[in-house]
C-alpha cells in the first residue's frame, strides 16, 4: 500500500472513529436522560398522579427501553453482519434521534411506552456497530486505543444528559424565541438530543465499510449473521456466556448503586439531599477516565485479560468502602464514592472489545451488538435479586453486598475462561458445527 493510500485509510478510520464516539455519546446521552427526567415528564403527563404512581410508571418505562434495547441488539447485530456495520451504525443512529424527537411531543403513557421501546431498538445497535467497525478496521496492535476512545468520549454523554436534564432553562429560552413554543425542561432534554444524533448523520459522507465485512459479503457459501453459530455451538455459547457475565458488575454498579442513591444508598450511608441525576454524572465521569485509563494499561501489558482482574479487584474493594466503611459522609464525599465506583466499572471499553474479539467475522456484529444489551438488561435481574433480599428482612447494604459478591465471583471466573485476545488477528470466519 503506497503513501496515498496509506494516509486515506487514515483518514477514514479517524472519521469513523469520530462518528462513532460522538454517536455513543448521544446514545449514552439518551440512555442516562431517561433517568433523570422521567420524575418530571410523568409529573407533567400522568396530571398530579401520586409519587408511588409516577414511581411505578418510570419503572415500567425503563423496563420496556430495555426491552427494546435487548430486541435492538438482536436486530441490529444480525443486520450488521448480513448487511454491514456501517448501515448499522447509521440506521440505529438514525431510529434512536428520530425517537427522542417524538419523545419531546409525548402527552400519554401509552405514547411514551412505544417511543421508549423504539428508541431501545434504536441505541442497541450504535455501539456494537462501531466497536467492530473499528476493530476490523485498525491494526490489532493498536484496536485497543481506538474502542477507547468510544467509549472514553461516549461516557461524557451523560455528564452532558445531567446537565441538560436538570439545567435546560436557557436553552428551552431560546427554543420559546426561535419556535414561539414553550418547551419544559424535560422537553428540551429529548430535543436537545434528537438534534445531535441528526446532525450527526451529516458526518456519514467519506465513511467507508470494513474490508473483513467486505470481502465476505457476497460469499453466499458463508453463514453470516446467524444465531445458530452462537447458541448452537457450544464452544461459542460457552464464550458468549462467559462475555457476558463479565460485563454484570458493570451494571450491578451502575443500575443498583448508583441509580438507587436518593432512595436507598444516600440514606444508608447518612447522607441527606442526593440527587441521583448528579450521583450518575460523577460516576460516568469516573466511569470515563476509567475507560481511557483501562484502555491505556491494556497497550501497555498487551493485556486485556489482566486489565479486567485489576478492575474487577478494584471495583470489589471500592463497593465495600462504599456500603461499610464510611457512615454520615458529607453529600461532596458521596459524590466522590460514585465517582470512584465508576471508576472501577471503566473496563467498559476492553468488555465490549473483547466481546468483539472472541468471533470470527460473520458474527462478530452479532456478539458484539447482543453482548453489551444483555449486560444492559442483566439489571432487571440484579434489582430483582436486590428487592428479594430485602423483603427476606435484610438491610439495604447487606442484600447490595451480597448481590455484587455474586456478581463479582461470576465475572472473575468468567474472566479465567476467556482467552486472551490482545493482538489476535480478526480476519477469520466461524465454522463450527451446530448441535
């Protein structure tokens, strides 16, 4: 490959890794807003509804977003490797602007149910999509700094849903001047991130398809994108499995933790006036430098395997600190504890990596989609265990402790399993024999 070519291949690969960071970024953006908005929207659409009302509401909502993000990744991932992962990124880029838009306009729960499915379909599928564009695309010495850098930036989008979330008044202002309409913030919230994902499908001019993706496109001969190579062959569903679970202590940290702070760990811990949109913004703060601090460690030990041992250990340790050690903290130190928490569940980006790494071509789309939204999904599971503990007359810290003890065990055995993939060579096919 001459000079030319070499620096428009260089090219490419640095505008797909800009638009799938920024496109992980409104999706984590949509994925956090949720949370922090749903209290106000429902307040405005359910009409002076009770507190347990609006609370069970919200709940049933966030039920169905993952509902659509778990029918989204099976979507998604099949298309992207029948079709290709650049539609994939574009297409759920697409479907899941397109739903905070209209989510904007929502007047019934009915409505916001079917958007909030819709926009899961929709943000299942960027970061799989993207991932394994990237990995196929760059070097396998150097993939690593490139799924860090999605997700490092990705993270920051809910810093911004927080912020936006719970700040959006100037911004409903000069919507009010330019449109005549008076937004709520809430409102401005979902406009604000339709707005992004649309304008970022301008930035779809000069993309280019995987090379792996292509060369095996039009070989009818080859099963591509089909679940029978994963769930029916047991060495695949064995690592898929294993992928999975440990991704869990991710979302232990994220869904029970963290998004539980107002209503059971800030009283646990003494502290008064929580807010969970603020308590979910330090730790994807924390969660962002973890993954740029995660992908940097891996270059450097050539590891991923190891990275994840020393997260996991970490996030262990933090997690006991968090629910034992300290009592009657100040509401700054909760914060900082959230933030060290999403620190220790920065090993994100080497997850969905190594997600993508353990499959050859064909299904690479299809592990790399489905894996991350089953760990997504997996805190329905957590909570569910969570509130079964609690009802057993346990307290909150213990039923926590216990729950991410589990967690954790799992994951480092699962860890212990997997192959090391640090600079494996991506361009291979699966052919194993299905059961």
């Amino acid at each position: 490959m001459n000079a030319t070519n070499i620096q428009k291949k260089n090219r490419q690969i640095a505008l797909i890794l800009i638009v799938a960071a920024l496109g992980y970024f409104v999706d984590i953006y949509d994925l956090v807003l949720f949370g922090v908005v749903k209290a106000e929207s429902l307040t405005q659409i359910m009409h002076g509804a009770s507190e347990a009302s609006i609370a069970a509401t919200g709940k049933f909502l966030f039920n169905m977003q993952m509902l659509g993000m778990l029918i989204g990744g099976l979507l998604w991932g099949i298309l992207g490797d029948k079709k290709g992962r650049l539609k994939v990124l574009f297409g759920s880029i697409l479907l899941y602007s397109v739903a905070n838009l209209a989510n904007a306009f929502v007047t019934d729960v009915p409505t916001y149910t079917v958007i909030r499915i819709i926009a899961g379909i929709g943000l299942a599928g960027e970061l799989g999509a993207g991932i394994t564009l990237v990995s196929e695309m760059m070097s396998k010495e150097k993939r690593g700094y490139g799924t860090m850098i999605i997700v490092t930036f990705g993270a920051l989008g809910a810093v911004v849903a927080s912020l936006v979330g719970s700040k959006g008044e100037a911004i409903g202002d000069f919507l009010k001047a330019f449109s005549g309409i008076q937004f709520a913030n809430w409102q401005v919230a979902y406009i604000i991130g339709g707005l992004m994902g649309i304008v970022l499908l301008l930035l779809r001019v000069g993309t280019m398809e995987s090379d792996f993706f292509k060369d095996l496109k039009h070989d009818s001969s080859i099963r591509k994108g089909d679940l029978k190579l994963i769930f029916g062959n047991k060495t695949n569903l064995i690592k898929y499995l294993h992928c999975i679970v440990i991704g869990i202590p991710i979302w232990y940290v994220v869904g029970l933790l963290i998004m539980n702070s107002k209503d059971n760990f800030g009283p646990w811990l003494g502290v008064e006036n929580v807010v969970n949109g603020t308590a979910v913004m330090y730790a994807y703060i924390g969660l962002s430098f973890g993954d740029l601090l995660s992908g940097i460690l891996s270059q450097v030990f050539k590891s991923r395997k190891l990275v994840v041992y020393l997260y996991l250990m970490f996030t262990a340790v933090i997690t006991c600190i968090f629910l034992f050690v300290l009592k009657d903290v100040s509401l700054s130190t909760y914060y900082f504890l959230c933030f060290l928490l999403g620190t220790g569940t920065g090993y994100w980006a080497i997850f969905v990596t190594i997600a993508a790494e353990q499959f050859g071509t064909n299904i690479r789309s299809t592990a790399a989609n489905t894996i991350p939204n089953f760990v997504r999904g997996s805190v329905n599971i957590i909570t569910l265990f969570f509130g079964l503990l609690v009802a057993q007359g346990l307290t909150d810290g213990i039923a926590a402790f216990a729950v991410g003890l589990f967690f954790l065990l799992l994951a480092l055995f699962s860890i212990s399993k997997l192959k090391e993939t640090f600079g494996k060579d991506l361009n291979y096919i699966e052919t194993g024999e299905i059961l």
